[in-house]
C-alpha cells in the first residue's frame, strides 16, 4: 500500500523583540547613548543602520567586552522559553536574526540552545570594526532554503528586516508590531501574545 506524505514544517522566527530584548536598545541604556537606541524596528535598511551604530561605538570608544557586559545581563521575554520549548516539541523550529554570534551566547543558553542563524562581527582587538553577513537578503534565503528541502514554513518577527523572510513563508504573522509596521503590512495577521501566536501556529493546515 502506498503511504501518503507528510508535510513536515519548519518555524523560523526574529529573535530580538520576540524572544529576547532588543539589544541594542539595552546597550543604549547601559551607556547612555540614546543613538543606539535605533533599531529595525525603525530603519528598514540594515547595512546603514549597523554602520550607523559602528560609528558611534568608535566615537565613544565603546569595545565588544562593555556590550558582552551588558548582555550577560539581560534576561529573555517573560514566557519565550516555554513558547520556544512547546514549538520545539512539535516542529522544527529556527531563529533567524540579525544580531552577532559574538552577542547571542548569553540568551540562547537561557532559550535552551535553539538553532541560530545570525552575522558574525569584524573585530580589532575589542573593537568592532565591521560585520560579515551570513548572505545578502539573509532570513528570506534561509525560509527558501528550508522550503527546497520539501518543508512548509511559518514565520514570524516584528521588524522591517523580516518582511522579506514573511512574504516567502507559506505562513507568517507580525507578533508585537509597531503600530506604523502593522499598518503598511495588513496582509500579515498580528499577535501580541505567546499563547495567541501558538494556537495561531497550531491552527494552520498544511
């Protein structure tokens, strides 16, 4: 008798904003440079964001050891470990983010280790000079990726840089959007909670 196919499906997810603090807005705290508080939240090119914030580490004379400090001492979103760890329990699930390798370690060890794709730094000594890219248009390629491998992906983020990685998913939602992000991407249904967005995941057939 032949057997029929089961479609095996994939979760890829931002991590900042969604399962961790935004970085950067905590460095911005920690040191008191409000600048740093941009993010892709508010600036949907990258590249000119991350040479943005290099410069204005070079100018404060800020190395990788002060934002590795500061870190150490964040805690991931109330509830994320849980949400991650029931997602893991029924699917295969990644995150893909456009923070450094040199930054993830803290709170990934907090998530249980999940998969990461992220960028690597360019250093001098302890300063960051520049970053390598995993790839140009980074999360939408590895959405395509995973589909080519005969996956159904549903993804997710809250941020400029993950529509891209949104529109190639067979599924995706915005989970806690601004505002101005949600209303030039109404194609996207947006989840505010943990437990919205898993029964929303839950409820898709594939």
């Amino acid at each position: 008798m032949q057997g029929c196919l089961i479609v095996q499906r994939f979760i890829a997810l931002d991590m900042e904003g969604v399962v961790t603090p935004e970085i950067w807005i905590a460095v911005a705290e920690e040191t008191g440079l409000d600048d740093l508080r941009r993010t892709t939240r508010d600036e949907p090119d990258y590249q000119k964001l991350m040479k943005y914030r290099i410069s204005i580490l070079t100018e404060n004379e800020i190395g990788l050891t002060r934002i590795q400090k500061v870190i150490s001492d964040l805690d991931v979103l109330a509830g994320a470990k849980d949400f991650l760890d029931l997602l893991r329990s029924r699917y295969q699930v990644t995150l893909l983010s456009d923070t450094f390798e040199e930054f993830a370690g803290p709170l990934m060890e907090q998530l249980g280790r999940p998969h990461l794709l992220c960028h690597r730094l360019v250093l001098e000594g302890d300063r960051i000079v520049g970053f390598e890219p995993r790839t140009k248009d980074a999360k939408r390629k590895a959405v395509q990726a995973y589909q080519s491998l005969g996956y159904h992906v549903t993804a997710f983020g809250d941020s400029h840089n993950d529509v891209a990685m949104l529109h190639q998913a067979d599924a995706a939602s915005l989970f806690r959007a601004p505002p101005g992000l949600v209303a030039t991407h109404e194609e996207f249904p947006r989840f505010d909670t943990y437990a919205e967005l898993a029964e929303w995941i839950d409820s898709i057939i594939v």
